[in-house]
C-alpha cells in the first residue's frame, strides 16, 4: 500500500517547480506530474519497490521523481544530475517539500560508476534523454548503468517506438523487463524550434528486475490502457 492517496500525491507533485532555463542539448523536460504520480503509485502498491527502499535517480532534473519517491515513503533517495541549474532547483523543490531524506550529486550521469558500487540502492528511476537530437543512445547508456546499481529493480521511461529494441537488450545483458503501462507523454512547447504548442508522445513504463538475471531472457509485456 501506499501512505498517502494517489490523487493527494499528484496535487503535491504539481507544486514541484521547473527548469528555468531548459536545456535542449540535456533534452531537459520535466515528468508531468499527472505521470509521475500513477507511475510512482503503481510502483509501490504493485511491488513496494519505494517504502523503506533506498532509490536512485538518473537525471533528476528538478527532482519530481525524487520527490515523489520520498513522498511514498523511501527511506533515502538520491538524484544525480550533470546541470548544476537544475540541482539547485531540485535543492530548492526539497526545501520547499522539507524533505530531508533527499540528496542530489551534480554528477554526469555516464560517470556513476566511479561513484557508487554495483548494487548499492535498492531502486532506480529514470526518464532519461530518448536519445533525440545530438544525444543518440543516451538513453541505453543511462539504463545500463542504471542497472549496474541497483540491487532489486531498475524503473524507466522510454520511447514506445524503442519497445522491441529494449526487449533485446534486456536479454542481452540478462534481466527480465517488463512493460507495465504505455503512458500518452504531453510535452510543452520549451524550445525555440518547437512549431506546436503541445505534442503526445507514447512512452513506456518498463521495469527491469535485476534479481531475475543470471539467466532470465524472457521479456513479458503487460500494457494496460494508457493514462
């Protein structure tokens, strides 16, 4: 279960402030906190992956996910984050929350390995860069290492376009994924170039169960209808 309520939780969320100054070269876009919040709440009521877990972030940005995290109940969440504007929001939104169970390391992301031990948190979250523009890969690059670190489950957000590709690569590197919703991703017009005012983009919400490797090559999908 969860300690508080699914819609308690996205009001929270909607008051966590934004980039001042994205970045397009970092594909800087905050997580909508309407999707934040059912993917936060369904991972700890369907796996308790977030009480009394010790969570990771992979490019925090401004922290929703930490937050939310927290918000549910983690026992320590740290977000690593390579642009230091954004850390200092993300400091801010956990002042602001007075949450003091959050941390955040100006960190790029590539380099955590040097910093943290395999295994070390329970649980990581991301919704890392899709790999646009000039960041090709990135996202496969984050999700690696994401699940170098953690210890039970790896969570995170990706192009549905990319669902087969992953599906390799989870068998390649010999963890069980699984695709537990297609989430219709409302991005903003933030960039210059931007010719709409909003676009839908759909995005799956994948979890990874590292302690199913050694050996586990199946993929399984489960999409449900989509927020």
């Amino acid at each position: 279960m969860a300690c508080i309520k699914l819609k308690k939780l996205e009001t929270l969320l909607q008051s966590v402030d934004d980039f001042v100054k994205p970045e397009v070269k970092l594909e800087q876009y905050m997580t909508p906190p309407h999707i934040a919040s059912q993917a936060l709440y369904d991972i700890q009521t369907k796996f308790k992956d977030l009480e009394e877990r010790s969570v990771l972030d992979l490019g925090c940005g401004s922290g929703m996910l930490s937050i939310g995290a927290a918000l549910l109940g983690a026992s320590n969440v740290t977000g690593a984050e390579i642009d230091p504007n954004a850390v200092e929001i993300f400091s801010q939104n956990c002042r602001e929350f007075e949450l003091d169970n959050i941390d955040c390391v100006q960190v790029d992301v590539l380099q955590l390995e040097t910093l943290f031990r395999s295994g070390q948190f329970d649980i990581v979250l991301m919704n890392p860069p899709f790999g646009t523009k000039q960041n090709s890969g990135t996202d496969m690059a984050f999700l690696r290492i994401g699940i170098k670190l953690a210890r039970c489950a790896v969570y995170s957000m990706h192009k549905s376009s990319t669902r087969d590709f992953i599906r390799k690569k989870a068998a390649q590197w010999d963890v069980k994924g699984t695709v537990l919703a297609e989430l219709r991703y409302n991005l903003e017009s933030t960039y210059k170039f931007h010719k709409r005012s909003s676009v839908d983009v759909a995005v799956d919400l994948w979890r990874f169960d590292v302690l199913a490797g050694e050996g586990a090559h199946s993929i399984e999908d489960s999409t449900r209808a989509a927020v």
